[in-house]
C-alpha cells in the first residue's frame, strides 16, 4: 500500500486547528482529485484523520454503528487520498482521492447521483 507523504505540520498543529461538532467530528469530504468531481460526505475526528494519514486510504467514522471504517475494506472500492486540506473554520476536511470503483453505497459512482433541487438554467424558481 502506498503510503502518503509526512504531513506538512506537526500532528499536535493539525489536530489543535480542528474544531469539531459536539460529538467530536468534523465532515470529510471526498472529491475525485484528477476532475473535482465531489464523490461523498462523511465524518471523522481525528483518530479517523491519523488513520488515514498513516495508511493512505481514507478512514472515517461511521455515526451509525460506532465503528471506524476505512472506504473500501468490504466492497473494494478504495478512496487513495492525494491530499487532505482543512477548510478556514477548521470544521469540515476536504480528501483529494483517486476513487477506485463507486463511491456511493448504493454502487453509484458519487453520493450526489440523486435528484438535481434546483438549477439555475430552470424556467421556473423556487415557489
């Protein structure tokens, strides 16, 4: 497995920039790192965020069963994380990945497959 390069900060700076939610976490999102394309949301706290580093693979924190887990261990679908990046509040993670496979756990290529809300080339606006 390809290892990621040493963070560009200590780990001490990275996690003290974090501000995570009352539970701890802070949304990761994942985004295709060749074409920009936003894959998926989840959450990590920073045990999730030190397991990625060291592993190159992304790791998160799933809500609904307590439990870390790194993308792909069951289905195969791996996201290789190229580069990680902490939005301006400290409160949301941006994962560069090369996404190997669907993204989704529906087997769709990204989470955001769903119905389009609103667009701004409608004839009609919000009501």
């Amino acid at each position: 497995m390809e290892r990621m390069q040493q963070p560009v900060e200590s780990w001490s700076d990275i996690v003290a920039r974090l501000k995570p939610d009352a539970n701890g976490l802070v949304a990761a999102i994942a985004q295709q790192c060749d074409t920009g394309e936003v894959l998926m949301l989840a959450w990590m706290d920073d045990e999730a965020l030190r397991r990625t580093i060291e592993s190159g693979r992304a790791t998160y924190w799933s809500r609904s069963r307590q439990e870390y887990w790194a993308k792909g261990d069951t289905s195969g679908h791996i996201q290789l994380v190229r580069e990680i990046r902490l939005d301006c509040d400290g409160d949301a993670i941006l994962l560069r990945v090369d996404q190997v496979g669907a993204a989704c756990h529906t087997g769709e290529r990204t989470c955001f497959d769903a119905d389009v809300l609103f667009t701004s080339g409608s004839e009609e606006g919000p009501t």
